[in-house]
C-alpha cells in the first residue's frame, strides 16, 4: 500500500526568527537605557549655568521642534485625517499628567531632597508600569513577569547600596522632596502605560510629538513664572555645558523615546519597563569609564543579576502584547 507523506511543519526557523526579534528588542532597549543612564551626567554640567526648570524644559522644546518635520513626514505617508477634540483631549493627558508631571516631579523634587533618595526611588517605575499596565491594559500580571521585576529590583539595590546609606525618606526636611520624586515616577510610568493604549490608532512619532507639544504648551507658564527666560543665560553656555544640552536634546528625549516606543509598540508594558533597571547598571560602567570610579564585587553582582532578570523576562515572556 502506498504511503503518502505529509509535509512536515518547520517551527524551528519560526522560532528562530522570534528569538532574533527578542534580541533585536532588546538591544534597542538597552540602547535607550543607554542613553537614559547619562542624563545626569548632562544634568550635572547645565546646572553650573541653569536653574533646574529651565534644564528640563529648554531641550525638550528644542526636541519638540527638531521632530516636526518627522511628524510632518509620518503623517504625510499615512495620510492621517484631522485631529479630533477627543484625540487631543488624550494627547494632552500623556502629555501633562505624563511628561510634565515626570519632569518636574524629579527636579524639583530631588533639588528639595538627596539625590540618592531620587536614585531609589526611581527604581519602582518598572512595578509602578506593571500595576498601572494591568488596570489599565488588562495586561496580566504573570508569575514570570512578577518575579523577573523582583529579582531586577534585587540587583538593583545591589547596585545602590551607597545610595541606600545616604537616603532620608522620612525625614521631615526631605519628606516634600520624595513626595514630588514619587509623582515623578507615577507620571514617568503614566506615560509610557497610556502610550501604549494609543498605538492602535497612532504611530510612534505621532504620539511623541503631540504629547511633546501638548506638555510644551503646558509647561510654559511654570518656565516664565519660575525661571523667566534671558538669552544671556544660553550665551554664557561652555562648550562642555553646549554638549550636554544637545545630548538631552537630541539622545534623551528624541532618539531613545522612539526606540522605546518602537519597542514598546510590540512588547507589553510590564516587559519593556523591566529593562529600566539597566539604567543605574549602565550609570555605575559609566562613572567607572568616565570618572575612574572603581566597581566593587557587590556592584558586578548587582548588575548580572538585573541583566539576567532582563534577558529572562524578554527570552521567555510571550511577545504578544
């Protein structure tokens, strides 16, 4: 009797090509990670010549501006139809309850605590992300999901145990400070969860762009009531001070934003932000690069640990997001 031979399925170069991604996802990840890891270091040269409102906001309208032709190229080849009421209604709450919220609750909360108090306390973006992604997403909060955060946020306090020394939460001096640190992270986290609730209707670059306009437009007010604007104070700029603006400019708030929502657009939120605890591990190689600060065993340790918790969550988390 004859036999016939069915075609055998080939699930392994699926496969493959799914590990590819993951690793591809990764690396742009860490990439934004990156260049989220030397905003301090930016920070830290502009503060000798501007107040903390004006380091926050100057560059971002600068990036705001440099991305229109981007926004205006986007929606040229979608051929997007008008805006509605409703459309900006959601832009501007990314834009205020999110970005605005974000950047002045870091800076003037960690001009009115330690830093090392900001340090630690940024750390709990990725969980806030994972709570607000579940409520607001629907995503599920998986056993591996909880547990990869976890172990991240273990490595992660590895990593910052001078800072845990130095840190005052209580404290009354500092109580307002950590407050407005924490608000910060809760719109850090706004942000990127309610962003990711808008990418069936809009592209990366729209989403950016509108929420960067709309938080633009908020913010002026703050900037001119708090840190009035003088020409003299871009003119006094050093050429070191000139590097760090565009830095935030062009690295901080342009290039690493679209790498993370390009990812964010194919990852659940709880994934992505789990690769957030690679910022204070690329802060620690950086100072040791750049400023001879020696590693200690205990850093290395705490940076394998968030590496494996990061490469765990992407190598076995489903990409469906």
């Amino acid at each position: 009797m004859e036999t016939i031979s069915l075609p055998q399925a080939a699930p392994e170069p699926v496969a493959a090509g799914a590990r590819s991604r993951l690793l591809w996802y990764f690396l742009l990840l860490a990439l934004a990670n990156l260049m989220w890891a030397g905003q301090g270091t930016a920070v830290k040269f502009l503060g000798r010549q501007l107040g903390p409102i004006a380091i926050t906001f100057h560059p971002f309208y600068v990036t705001t501006l440099l991305l229109l032709p981007l926004l205006i190229r986007a929606r040229r080849a979608a051929s997007g139809g008008r805006l509605t009421w409703a459309d900006w209604r959601r832009f501007a709450a990314a834009g205020v309850a999110g970005q605005v919220l974000a950047q002045l609750g870091m800076t003037w909360g960690i001009n009115l605590s330690l830093a090392s108090n900001g340090a630690i306390l940024n750390l709990f973006i990725p969980v806030i992300s994972a709570v607000l992604a579940s409520w607001l997403l629907r995503e599920r909060l998986t056993w591996l999901r909880v547990v990869c955060l976890l172990v991240g946020l273990a490595g992660v306090f590895l990593l910052s145990v001078e800072d845990l020394r130095q840190s005052s939460f209580l404290h009354t001096t500092y109580l307002t400070g950590n407050l407005l640190i924490l608000a910060g992270c809760v719109g850090s986290a706004f942000y990127n969860v309610y962003c990711k609730g808008l990418f069936a209707r809009f592209q990366e670059v729209e989403i950016l762009i509108f929420s960067y306009l709309t938080a633009s437009a908020a913010s002026l007010p703050l900037l001119i009531w708090v840190e009035p604007f003088h020409w003299s104070q871009l003119a006094a700029l050093d050429w070191e001070s000139w590097l760090a603006f565009a830095f935030l400019a062009l690295f901080m708030y342009g290039a690493s934003m679209l790498l993370f929502f390009h990812v964010l657009r194919h990852l659940p939120v709880t994934v992505a932000s789990a690769s957030l605890y690679l910022v204070p591990v690329f802060g620690v190689l950086l100072a040791a690069g750049f400023l001879h600060e020696r590693l200690s065993a205990v850093a290395l340790g705490g940076s394998a640990v968030v590496l494996a918790s990061t490469l765990a969550i992407m190598r076995w988390e489903k990409t469906a997001a």
